[in-house]
C-alpha cells in the first residue's frame, strides 16, 4: 500500500510540474505577443479575443461561417 502511494504521488507531481510549464510558458507567450504588437504598431491588441463573429488566438483567426 505504501508503495502505491509513492507512486501515485511521484506521478502527481510530475505531471504537475508537466502541467505547470506548459501555462506559464503559454502565459509567457501571450505577455510576449501583446508587448511586441504595442511596440511594433503603437495598438493594443489583446493575444486571445472571442467574440460573436469569430475567435482570435494571437494571429490566427477562427470565423463563423454563415
């Protein structure tokens, strides 16, 4: 039983840390977008952005078809 726990708690934490880069790298991103669209054009321009008429994740638009 011990043994178990162990392990349960070592795979927790691992995918954890896993989890827990994979964020703050895509936080990193999006912070890093947003400032290099207000200094390269003067704008700004939020890195994800849903409205009614399409989804907006950094540069790649997603639109509603009709």
């Amino acid at each position: 039983m011990k043994r178990q726990t162990k392990t349960y708690f070592r795979t927790f934490y691992i995918s954890w840390i896993v989890i827990m880069c994979l964020v703050f790298g895509w936080l990193g991103i999006a912070a890093a977008y947003e400032n290099t669209v207000q200094v390269a054009f003067g704008e700004y321009k939020s890195a994800i952005e849903i409205s009614n008429e399409k989804i907006r994740i950094l540069d790649f638009v997603i639109s509603k078809s009709n």
